[in-house]
C-alpha cells in the first residue's frame, strides 16, 4: 500500500504520513505542492544547485527570499541536486524510494531523457503516484512548445470569454488563472489518486495540462453556446458589456440582482417604486433583455450618495451586495478578519511576512503548521544521510557540485 508512514505515527493532518517528491518549478506545479504541503505532507522540494527554482530569482525581494517563492512554497523541504549527473540522479532515487507522490512539470519528454520516466522510477517505488503537469498536453503540435500563462488563455478561449464577445478585441484575465488553477486542479488529482491507492494497492500517472484544466472549468458556465452538438452559434452574444459595478461619491460597490424577490427589493432600496411598473422589466427574461438600461437607471441613482450609505440601504432591504476593495482596504474588512484567513509569522530570511492560511480548514486539525518556505538546499544533507549516505559521501557530493546546501 506504499511506504510507511514519515514522521509521527498520530495524524495531525489530513495527509500526514505522505511523503512527496517534487520536481516542479514556477507557479502551477509548486502552489499544488503547497496546498498538499498545507494540509500535512512533507514535500520534498528537489532544485537544481546553481540556482534552484527560477521563481526564486524574481523580483519583490526581502532577505534574499522572493515574494513569489514565498507564496508557493510554504511548509517545504529543499534537496538541491544535479539531476544531469548519474549522482545525482542516483540520489533522487532513493529519495523516490521513500516516497508516495512524484510530481514533475517539465515539457513532454524530458523527464524521459533524463532517465527518470515511469519505468525507472517504478523499479525503486512500484506503487508510485506519478503526476506529470504540461502547459498544452502530452501529444499535439503543440505539446513540446514553451507555455506561458497568457498563451494558454489565449488558445483556451478564456480571452475571449473575458472581452465579453468574439468580436470584441480579447482581453487577458489579470491573474495567471491556468497557472493557479491548473495547481489547484493537480491538487485534488493526487488526492483522489491516493485515495485510489488505499483502496487497490496500486499507483498510477496522473496526466494534465494547464489548456485541459481552462477549458474544462470554462465549460461549466460559459460554454453553452457550444454545448449542444450541430447547433452551436457562430458567436458568443453578449447581454452587456457593463460589469456589475456601481460608483458612488466614495467608491465603488457591487450589486447581484438575479431574482423576483430581489428585484422588488432594489427598487425598494433606491426608493423608485416606478421601476416595478416599467414594462421593461416586469419578468426576469425582459430584465435581462434590457439589462443595459436597467442597469444604467441602477447607476444614475448609486452615484448620487455614498457606498457607506447604499450598502446600508441594500443591506437593509436584503439586496446581495459589497463594497469593491483595494488588495490593501481587503486586508482590513471584518469580514476577511473574522475569517481569519490571514497570518503573520517570522521568515528567518524574509522577515515578517503575511499569508492566508489554507482556505480549507479541517476539525480534526484546528491549528495549520506554518513553516517559512526553504533556503536552496536547506535539507539537503539530513534527507541524504535519511537515505544513507555518510556524512563524507554528502559532502563529496556537494564539493563536486552533485550537490547543494
């Protein structure tokens, strides 16, 4: 059923007692590890020594520590390791050996030329979780391209969905989104394969693409137009090119109205008891219909006062509403504090810095552990001499550059 249990026997997390090798770098393959890591994995972070994950190297910099490497890396372990060399290829595999997950997002192929393709790994570890992350796919014209985030939105159809028409010029979503969701989506893979293994017995290789994980979660809502086969439209129509987002005389706030009862409510709420005779907008076909001159009557009358006082008005006549925030005014709202969502802890490199805990949060684990993420190759000569390797034999390694600390 795999390798036994690291560390304390008593679960304090969901996955404790998982051990994980991870070869990925940059965004969508690390903040996958990190969620796991989160909810009680050791993950074993593996970097090459000149230089380690590129992330590392980006901009926005505390005590040597990128904000980026930060942010999803959290509550790792580093090995660094040349993986060119056969030593340190040798080294990984008794790594492997020890191991429940192997998680790589190299380009197609290369993790094969390497030497370290499924086979290879299998022969150290037969019940193996293999995940292989790819930017377009395994097979394809596409499949051994460079990939970055804007290309997958790009091809997905995500740009486009974001200008709101196809004939409107495509607009990039202001988040790397195949990036973060493809993490997200890898995430759950491994889980569900683990807990594929503790019924069979058996690992398997989990495959999935960034482009694969933006299509599919565009389909659930926005690709409609091409659900039904044979009839799909040329174009996706848009009802309105205006978001739902209202000045006032101090800010902005956001109003959903999607129903009767709502509807009533606003109308209420603005004081325009006209608007419910308006036989523009008596059912919520026609509202939407006219959904450009509802929603600019919504704002003539929002910008008159302030948002401190709409959403008070809203509130009262229960409209779903909120105030849009800055990234900076978000970090004070009570709500986001009575979440607790986020922490302050000490970094020894970094310093003080701010994250969210993990949004999941689990009963039988009240508190998350928080450690800070590693230096390039902090663990390198504990989780070596855990695999065997003499005190002598590691600092061989690491004068000959096999190695790093």
């Amino acid at each position: 059923m795999g390798p036994a249990i690291h560390g304390c026997e008593r679960m304090t997390a969901p996955l404790t007692g998982i051990r994980i090798i991870d070869l990925t770098a940059m965004i969508s393959g690390p903040l996958a590890t990190m969620i796991l890591a989160d909810q009680g994995a050791e993950v074993i972070k593996v970097e090459n020594p000149a230089g380690g994950d590129f992330t590392r190297s980006a901009a926005n910099r505390q005590g040597d520590m990128s904000v980026l490497f930060l942010n999803n890396n959290r509550n790792k372990k580093s090995v660094a390791l040349n993986l060119k060399e056969p030593q340190g290829r040798e080294a990984l595999l008794k790594l492997v050996a020890t191991a429940d997950v192997f998680v790589q997002n190299f380009r197609p192929g290369v993790i094969e030329r390497m030497g370290l393709g499924e086979d290879e790994l299998r022969k150290v570890a037969p019940n193996l979780i293999m995940v292989s992350i790819s930017g377009f796919g395994d097979t394809g014209p596409y499949s051994r391209r460079p990939v970055y985030d804007p290309l997958i939105q790009g091809l997905s159809g995500l740009a486009t969905v974001q200008a709101g028409a196809d004939e409107r010029r495509p607009q990039l979503v202001r988040t790397i989104l195949p990036d973060k969701l493809t993490g997200v989506t890898a995430a759950q893979a491994i889980t569900a394969a683990l807990f594929a293994r503790e019924r069979t017995g058996e690992g398997q290789h989990v495959r999935l693409s960034m482009l694969d994980a933006i299509i599919a979660f565009l389909w659930s809502s926005d690709m409609g137009s091409q659900t039904f086969v044979h009839t799909e439209l040329p174009q996706q129509e848009a009802a309105s090119f205006q978001d739902l987002i209202y000045e006032t005389t101090t800010g902005y706030i956001t109003i959903a109205v999607q129903n009767d009862r709502e509807w009533q409510a606003i109308i209420r709420a603005l004081n325009r008891p006209e608007w419910a005779k308006d036989p523009r907008f008596l059912t919520a076909e026609l509202r939407q219909q006219n959904i450009d001159a509802r929603l600019d009557l919504i704002q003539s009358v929002i910008r008159t006062d302030s948002a401190e006082h709409w959403l008070a008005r809203l509130e009262e006549e229960q409209v779903p509403c909120a105030p849009v925030l800055t990234r900076t005014q978000m970090l004070d709202h009570p709500q986001v504090k009575a979440n607790d969502l986020l922490v302050n802890y000490d970094h020894p490199q970094a310093g003080l810095i701010r994250q969210t805990r993990g949004p999941s949060r689990f009963s039988a684990t009240p508190d998350q552990h928080w450690q800070g993420a590693p230096r390039l190759g902090e663990h390198t000569r504990t989780l070596l001499a855990e695999c065997g390797y003499t005190g002598e034999e590691i600092q061989r390694m690491m004068d000959s550059g096999m190695a790093g600390s």
